[in-house]
C-alpha cells in the first residue's frame, strides 16, 4: 500500500500491524496524509504516539527516520555535521603529498564524502520507497530556538548547506511530531500541524491492545488487568501508568503464572506500572485491595 485511501483504511491496516486505532487519531491521520500537513500528536507518556509513527511507517512501507529530541539538541545534531576527523586526515594527507590545488582541496573538505547526514538531511533525500515517515519525538524536551529552527524547516522542506547549496526534497516527507507536554509547544509550530491529543484508551480499547499485544493472557486476568489499571489511573498518583505499563505487567503476571489477582500478586508486581516510589507506597497495602476490589465491581457490572 503506498497511501491510505480512506479513514477505515487508516483503522484496518494499523490493526494489521497490532496498533489498535479509535476513529478520531485514524481521521486526522487520514486528513494529515491527504492534506500533506505535519500531525502533532500530544499525550501522557505510554499512550502510543511513538508506535503509530512507526506502525505507519510499516504500513505505508516507507522508510522512518527518527529525530530523538532532547534538550540541547542542534542543527548539527539534527540536520548535518562535517566529518571534522576526516577532514583532518584528508588535509594532513594533501600536506604530506605536497598538493598544491588549496582551492580543489578545500571544495573536497566541504563535499558529499566529508558530509554527516542527521535526520532531518536524511528526511529530505528522495528514497526508492516514497518520501518517508519523519518522526520527531519528544518534541517538549528541546528548548524554544530549536522549534524556531524546525518551523523554518517544515515550512518548505528544504535545508541549505552554504558550503554546497540547498536540497529540497523531491517530495515532502510525513511528519509526525509528538510531545509528553512536558512544557507547553509554541502555537506557530502547533498551528502549522494537525493536533490530536492522545489520551488514555477506555477500557474497551485497551482489553483490545491487550489482546493484540498480549495474545497469551487468558480473557478473565485480561479483563482484571485492564480494570485495575483503568482504577489506578483515577486515583491521584504522581504518573500515571500507560498503555506501555499495562502490557508490560500482563507479561509479569504470565511470567509469574498468576490466573487472577490478588493483593500480594499486585503489591509484588507493582513496578511494572508505578515507578515512583510515593506512589507504591500510596497504593501498596489496603489501597490495592480497594482498587481491586473497586474492579471487580465494575466487572461484574458489565457482566
Ligand atoms: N493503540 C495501541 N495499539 C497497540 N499498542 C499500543 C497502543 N498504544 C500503546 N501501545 C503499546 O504501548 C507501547 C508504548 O507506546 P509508545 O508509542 O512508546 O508511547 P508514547 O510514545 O506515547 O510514550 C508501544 O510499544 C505499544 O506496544
Ligand atoms: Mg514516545
């Protein structure tokens, strides 16, 4: 599949993949790709912002090219570097031979071979696939200059090197940036994208992750996971477990061979789900019984 015909489309072949999709990510997904705008997709940590990019990438068969954010972070990082080793050897190796052509060398030092391609160089490069999928994570962890630098860069998908020019990309590649929201990401950058807010799935949808994440568990230690966790997340704890946290404790319950859980079961396995420690010891002991409990109840509700 080279590109998404439909909303229903966008639901089916993320499913393929595992990723499970609600209608209103598939829809701006959809128009994102039609439009050809950037999709911003904001969210708590753990919610699947980074698994659609790439799952999109998988699906649409296009190459991904990651920009991990971070703070500090740079053009040189981010877009190209000179090869400065390289570039050494090469002029000692022209000193040693006694070449003279100082104007050639110099044109060889500033070239494709001594060039450091970083993602968003690498972004703009024609691939044999179709443009690829740019994914830039974790957005809010970069500082104002760099976003400044980025609306520049996704306004015409072009990068000038003064040393050799400027590369445009024969096709403007599908950008998807997310943000834990950490800090607040300025307005002109989020007004250039298409937003969605990722939040926690219902119940219904995560037993439906879980499934297709975690096949293995039985039906009633699925339904009793998701319910405790869809508990937990009501209460007042520092972080809030994700979809991340969910499955990885499905996977430490199998580990363990639990069919059901109990309060010691869920005061040994707490980690995989809460990882400060305020908040284990706020929820270990007769807080968990509570939510379980609290759990239990709303299944059989819906039984
Ligand atoms: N809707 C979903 N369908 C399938 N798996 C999901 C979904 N949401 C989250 N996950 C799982 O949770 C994990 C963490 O998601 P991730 O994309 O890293 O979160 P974020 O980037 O929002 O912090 C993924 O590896 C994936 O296995
Ligand atoms: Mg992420």
């Amino acid at each position: 599949m080279t590109n998404f015909e439909s909303i229903d489309q966008v639901q089916n072949a993320l499913a393929q993949e595992g990723y499970v999709c609600g209608r209103a990510l598939a829809t701006v997904v959809f128009l994102s790709l039609r439009l050809g705008r950037p999709l911003f997709l904001e969210g708590e940590a753990g919610t699947g912002k980074t698994e659609i990019a790439k799952t999109i990438a998988r699906s649409l068969n296009r190459p991904l090219i990651r920009l991990q954010c971070y703070e500090g972070l740079d053009a040189s990082s981010a877009v190209y570097d000179w090869n400065f080793p390289a570039q050494m050897i090469a002029i000692r190796t022209a000193e040693a031979s006694g070449a003279a052509d100082r104007g050639a060398l110099q044109q060889e030092l500033f070239g494709p071979d001594f060039l450091i391609e970083r993602p968003l160089l690498q972004a703009m490069r024609p691939h044999p696939q179709g443009a690829p999928v740019l994914l830039i994570d974790e957005l809010d962890r970069t500082d104002e200059p760099f976003e400044a630098f980025l609306l520049e860069a996704l306004s015409d998908f072009q990068i000038s090197i003064p040393e050799m020019g400027t590369i445009k990309a024969p096709e403007p590649p599908i950008v998807i940036i997310t943000s834990n929201r950490t800090r607040e990401v300025h307005d002109a950058l989020k007004r250039r994208c298409l937003y969605h807010w990722v939040d926690y799935p219902d119940a219904a949808r995560e037993l439906e992750i879980l499934h297709s994440r975690v096949p293995e568990a039985a039906e009633t230690l699925s339904k009793e996971v998701i319910a405790f966790v869809q508990s937990l997340r009501t209460e007042d704890v520092f972080k809030k477990p994700g979809v991340a946290e969910t499955i990885d404790w499905a996977k430490c319950l199998l580990a363990l061979d639990v069919i059901s859980l109990t309060p010691d079961v869920i005061a040994d396995t707490i980690g995989a789900l809460l990882k400060y420690q305020d908040d284990i010891q706020r929820i270990a002991g007769s807080e968990a019984t509570r939510l379980l409990d609290q759990a239990r109840a709303s299944l059989t509700e819906d039984a």
